[in-house]
C-alpha cells in the first residue's frame, strides 16, 4: 500500500469525514465504470451505492494487502457479480464466435494492443461532427450487442485502463479468456468502424 493510501486509511478509520469525501471524489468515477461494465447503465448507480455501504462496514477489516483502489473496485465487482444473480465461470474458447477474424488477426500487437491505430478523421465542419456522432451511436450499439462478458472485459481495458491481470480479478477469469475476450471484442469494434468508414451506415 502506497503511502497516500496508508494516510487515507488511517484517517478514514478515524471517522475524518472530509478523507472520506476524498475518497469518494477520487475513486466513484472508476467504481461506476466498472458497475456499469457488469450490469449496464441501468443498475451502476445503485451498484455503486451497494458497494460504498460495504466499504463503510469492512472498512475495519481492510487487511492492506492491495492498494485502496484495487479494494475499492472489487468490493464494486462482488456486489455486480451479486446483484447479476449468476455464477461466473470460466469461458471456454470453444464457445466463442469468430466474427470478422482469427485469434492470429496482424491489426493486433502480441500484447493486445493495435498494431496500428485505426483511421480517424480530424474535422470540425458540420458534416464531419456529425458524421462522428453517428460512428460514436455505431460503437455503442455493437458495445450493447457483444456478450455481457465481452463487453465488460473490453469497458475495463479501453475506458479505465485496467491491467488484465486486474480485469481477470475482478471477473474472476483466467488470463487467456479474457485476452481472447477482449481481442474478439474489438475485432467487432474494428468491424463496425471499417464498415463505417466504408459505408457512412452502422
């Protein structure tokens, strides 16, 4: 544990409301992010309530073992993973489509990352804007048309940043599904983008 987070913790233990509002400023954003991953934009917010209540009442019990936001976000998946009422279990690589690709597709580094980025366009004429709202409904449409697990895995990555082996945490994956869950998630991102591009329709 960083040395922040012991003096954070410490105050929090101390009932200092003001570290607790820091607290909240600091990590609601994230722990959002990661509901909303799990169960979608519906139930994040009452997940993330859920999730501030356990984090007062085993506040005591936080052994330090892991930084604050590592705590945080987990305590955030368990109450997802609870409120989805469903018992994760590993994703066999049989029971996945292949969409627009392999595993072995080159537009993707070894390490998961684009080998190179994807074109974008650098316009403010009107056309451009709103050719770029009508791309930004596409992503979002196919982001809601991949598997619950899909699409979590590739929230967590892309729009928090999280380390896979955070990911395969807080999902309680092994580290080759949710690589091949995240490669297959932006195989169909890449696919809707090319088609857009192509196409001017999702």
């Amino acid at each position: 544990m960083s040395a922040a987070d012991a003096d954070l913790l410490a105050r929090l233990r101390n009932g200092e409301e003001q570290a607790f509002r820091e607290l909240v400023d600091t990590y609601q954003g994230a722990m959002r992010a990661v509901a909303y991953a799990i169960v979608g934009a519906s139930g994040a917010d009452e997940v993330v309530q859920d999730a501030w209540l356990a984090v007062v009442r085993h506040l005591d019990g936080f052994q330090e073992r892991s930084s604050l936001k590592t705590w945080l976000l987990t305590i955030t998946a368990n109450t997802a993973k609870s409120r989805l009422r469903q018992v994760r279990r590993e994703v066999s690589l049989d029971d996945l489509p292949a969409p627009h690709g392999s595993i072995d597709d080159n537009r993707f580094a070894a390490d998961g990352h684009w080998s190179a980025a994807p074109l974008a366009w650098h316009s403010d004429s009107p056309e451009a804007l709103l050719a770029e709202d009508e791309l930004r409904e596409c992503l979002e449409k196919t982001l809601l048309s991949l598997s619950e697990m899909q699409r979590s895995v590739l929230l967590l990555r892309e729009r928090q940043g999280l380390e896979l082996e955070d990911i395969c945490n807080l999902l309680e994956l092994s580290l080759s599904n949710v690589r091949v869950l995240l490669h297959r998630g932006r195989l169909k991102l890449f696919a809707t983008l090319e088609h857009f591009e192509e196409t001017g329709q999702c």
